[in-house]
C-alpha cells in the first residue's frame, strides 16, 4: 500500500540575531511554506508569463520572509538560474556508472530515460564517481551538475554537505531513495518498510518462530527501513525477536561463516533474511554460509530476500522477498524533478513492492 509523504508545516523562524552569513533561498522558503522553486520564481519577478501561476497571496507571504530575513539576491545565482536548456543531470555516487544491464540501477535509468524524453528533456549524464573521474569529494565537486536545469542522484551514500548546497542555493534537485535527514532536498522512494513486514508475515504464516535478518552494517536509509519492516513484521506476529534478531556485518563475507550458522540453527533459528544492496553482500555470505554449513533450503532452512538476488545468481532458485518497482521509482524522480525545474509545487507517494514468493522457503512442520 502506497503511503503519503508528508510535508513540513509552514512556521515563521525569523533570522537569529547578530548573524553574518548570507540568507539562503532555503531559509525564505522554509520561513513562508513554500518550496525553494517558488521563492526563486517570486524573488526573480519572472513575468514572460511561461511559468506556473503563483496567487497573490503566495507571493506576498515570499516578500515578507526575504525581508524579515534580510535576503538579497545573489546576481550570479539569478543569471543561473534564468538558463534554461532542458537538460537534466543524472549523477551516480556508485564507483562506476551503472549502465550495464545487469546492474541493479540500469532499470532506474531505463525510467529515467523514458520520462525524460516523455517530457521533452534530455539527459546528462555525470560519470565522475567517489573514485575516478572528477570525484565527489571535495567542495566543488557537484558544481558541474549546474550544467543542466536540474539533477538526479543516486546511490547509498552520498556527500551531504555538496547536497545541502546545492538545495541551499535553490537548484532543483531530486534524490532517487529516501533522504529525510537532508532536510529540504526531494526525493523519491520505495516503500521498503511494508514489503520487509510482509515477507517477515509470510514467514511466521508458515511456522517460522525465530527468524533473523542480516544486513550491512551502516545507516543507509534503504537498510533502516528494511530493519524497522523487519522488526515491525516480528512484532506484528508475535514472533520472539531475541538478541540475534539482526546481524550488522562489516564484512558479511567473513562474518557469516558456516559455523555462526550452524550454531544458530541448532539454537532453534529456522529462517533467515539478508537485504539487498548494491553488492549483494548479505546475501552471498548468507546463501555460501547455508550450503558450506551442509543445510538445504528450503528443507533445513529457509530463506528470504528483502529485494533482488545479484544478476550473476539469477541462475539460483528465486529467493522469496520481494521486487523493487525500479522503472516506476526513476520515472517517478523525473516527474519530481521536472516539477520542481518548473516551479511548481509536487509531491511523489512512496512506491508499493511487490511480493514474490520465490522457491526458498516452506512450512516449518
């Protein structure tokens, strides 16, 4: 089931007294309850009548905020931001760009692609990665995306204080996966809480009563939402969650060994799950471990997969889990981010996942 986002309520925080920076777009926007695009579009006194209509009462509310606040427009950002070219930037924080079509980001960009050209726009696309290229790590290491309209990201982990600029200065941005914790900036996503509680409500219809999950050990929002699904779907069941409820691995390759599994299935563990990520890691170790530790699946075992096996083990028994809707997610950030190039006022649902009910797991008897 699709779950709204929520907005952030207007409020009034006036500029702290004594300050000596600049105020930012950002802070108008949040100051009047508006997105940063239709601050840009007011402060900038656009009237070729191309762009969305903003009511009077909008548009005042905007003018009492600057001037609260002190805002005076930065004449560089104003000639920036009357460029228009409909171009709009794809930019990957993954060490080389994702353009194979086995890769677990290529059905993403297929969306992109489709979307984008829908819309009227092309794409560029940025290749310079955290390792290679220009690179993504130091102070003006995005500020080439500025060569298009507006700019799509992905990846796990990103820069947040290039990010926070970008968003600061009021260039359209849209991040492909949840980013709450950068406040201001747009993103889309799946809704991967509800999909990992309903392959844990799978397991515990077949029998299952003590269940673990193994994931990375980090804080990317996509393996958090998984973990709180995961822990919701055991709650909601009734199912003990224990001390080992959750592996954080470092190295899963190392650290889910035959033995750890042996030990935990005779102390009564009948099914795992492991999280999808860009390397698949969890789920490597988690199926080399099951078999090297001379277990079936699903017959001694059973197993889960919150997402997509790797391409290279397509060739293995589905796993059970579920699919991540991709093409949809891209598609769904270039609609976004279109909105926002325009400045228009636009929200994205998180997407639904689907079910799959795959090979590897059975009733516990």
């Amino acid at each position: 089931m699709e779950q709204p986002r929520k907005r952030a309520k207007p409020g009034r925080n006036p500029a702290p007294a004594g300050r000596t920076s600049r105020p930012r777009q950002a802070e108008v926007a949040r100051l009047a309850g508006v997105s940063q695009a239709t601050v840009s579009l007011v402060l900038s006194a656009r009237g070729d009548g191309k762009g969305p209509a903003i009511s009077d009462e909008t548009r005042q509310r905007v003018l009492d905020a600057a001037r609260d606040l002190g805002y005076v427009p930065d004449p560089a950002a104003r000639r920036l931001a009357a460029a228009r070219n409909n171009l709009l930037g794809v930019f990957s924080f993954t060490a080389t760009f994702p353009t194979d079509v086995q890769h677990s980001y290529y059905p993403f960009l297929v969306g992109v692609e489709q979307e984008a050209a829908a819309r009227g726009y092309d794409l560029v696309l940025f290749t310079g990665s955290s390792s290679g290229g220009a690179g993504a790590a130091g102070p003006d290491a995005l500020s080439r995306v500025r060569l298009a309209d507006g700019c799509l990201f992905l990846g796990r982990h990103v820069p947040r204080a290039e990010l926070k600029r970008l968003v600061a200065d009021g260039y359209p941005v849209v991040h492909l996966g949840r980013r709450e914790e950068l406040e201001g900036l747009a993103w889309v996503g799946a809704d991967y809480v509800s999909a990992s509680r309903e392959v844990v409500a799978h397991l515990a219809e077949l029998g299952h009563r003590r269940i673990v999950l193994v994931r990375e050990d980090d804080d990317a929002p996509a393996s958090t939402d998984r973990q709180r699904g995961f822990l919701e779907g055991l709650a909601a069941a009734g199912v003990p969650q224990g001390p080992e409820a959750v592996l954080r691995c470092a190295d899963p390759g190392r650290e889910i060994t035959p033995e750890r599994v042996r030990a935990l299935v005779a102390g009564g563990v009948t099914a795992f799950v492991a999280e999808e990520t860009d390397t698949g890691a969890a789920w490597r170790a988690l199926n080399t471990a099951v078999r090297e530790a001379g277990l079936a699946c699903p017959r001694d075992v059973s197993l889960g997969l919150l997402g997509s096996p790797p391409a290279d083990l397509a060739g293995e028994p589905v796993p059970m889990g579920f699919d991540i809707p991709r093409h949809r997610l891209g598609a769904a950030a270039v609609r976004l981010l279109a909105a926002l190039v325009a400045g228009e006022e636009a929200d994205e649902p998180l997407v639904a996942c689907e079910f799959r009910r795959g090979r590897t797991a059975a009733a516990r008897l």
